[in-house]
C-alpha cells in the first residue's frame, strides 16, 4: 500500500495507470518501484485515507489556518510568529486536506540560496499524524531544494531512524534554545 495516503495531486497513481474499481492498479511504495495492488486493498486504502493537497503557495494563508500546531512544547509561538516564518522562509510546503481546507501539516526550510539549507519545523496535526503526511512534506521540501549541496535538521534521537528512512544522514549539531523569545512571560524550562 501507498504510504503517502490518497492525494489529489497524482502522486499515487500516475497518469494512465488503473484506477480503483479495476481489477488491478499499481502504487508506489516509498519511492520503490510500482507495485501491483488487488482492487479491494486499494479500494480500502483509499476509502480510509483522506484526500491531502500539497502545495508551495502561501498567499492565501492566514493566522487562524495554523492552530492546533506545536503540541507538547513548552512554549509553541503564537499564530503571527507562525505565518511570519512560515512567509519569511525560503521555501514552504503546506498539506491541506481537500474536503475541508484546513492545513493539516506544513514543512520549512531556511537557505542562503545557494549552497545549504535548514528543515527547522515539520508539523502535522496530531489526528493527521501516521497517515504519510510527514514522509509526502519532507520529501517535496527536499525536491525543491535539490540544487543544494547540503540540506540539515535537528531532531530528537527517537526521531532519527524515521528520518534515515527518509533518507537523510545522522550528524551530531549544538543548538541554543531561548524559549523567552517565544513567550517571553515565561521562564525557560530547566535544563538536564
């Protein structure tokens, strides 16, 4: 089965191919080659997983598009910060999904525009999350960015196989958290 969900924008079945109701239909499989899948597996593949609509385009985005992000941090940023890195960013890929219009899961990345990048968030909503919407995020940020040499994130060590899954290298990096520019009413949390 498809790992990227059912999609509007062709990506699980290509031009030409059978579509569900045929006897048989291809899916690609985590960038694997095509694999032949029987009808009544596609069928429910597609019956469970909602229609996700991708895109680069922001300028109809606005703060009351992005709640329900950052779950769990000690100190998410506000709607504006939000829309304001998502827009000041080099490069932005939102999943929305179709039957409702609301963004579901989004992906930045910074860059000097030439030589490297930086993935610094990747969210999906906590109900949209195992449904192949991160993988579909990661891998249209880093096609946008395949003239670059170098593309980095930062993650938290339970994280890291997925990412390797994605393709990506294990590095070790240092970072500075200043949680009260975020909320600048609160304190930082207390380090380990």
């Amino acid at each position: 089965m498809s790992e990227t969900g059912r999609e509007s924008t062709g990506d699980v079945h290509p031009p030409g191919s059978p579509r569900p109701g045929t006897e048989h239909h291809r899916h690609r499989d985590r960038g694997q080659p095509w694999l032949t899948v029987s009808s009544r597996a596609c069928a429910s593949l597609w019956q469970d997983a909602p229609v996700i609509n991708y895109s680069t385009d922001l300028s109809d985005l606005t703060e009351q598009d992005l709640s329900g992000f950052f779950v769990g941090w000690p100190a998410p940023p506000t709607a504006a910060q939000h829309l304001a890195v998502l827009k000041g960013s080099y490069r932005v890929v939102v999943a929305r999904d179709a039957g409702t219009g609301r963004v579901v899961g989004f992906v930045n990345m910074i860059s000097d525009g030439v030589l490297t990048g930086f993935i610094p968030w990747l969210e999906v909503l906590p109900e949209y999350q195992g449904k192949g919407i991160s993988g579909q995020l990661v891998r249209r940020v880093l096609a946008e960015a395949e003239h670059l040499y170098s593309v980095d994130l930062t993650c938290d060590e339970p994280l890291r196989a997925y990412y390797e899954k994605l393709g990506m290298l294990p590095l070790r990096g240092m970072a500075v958290r200043r949680w009260q520019v975020l909320a600048p009413e609160r304190r930082a949390p207390a380090e380990s």
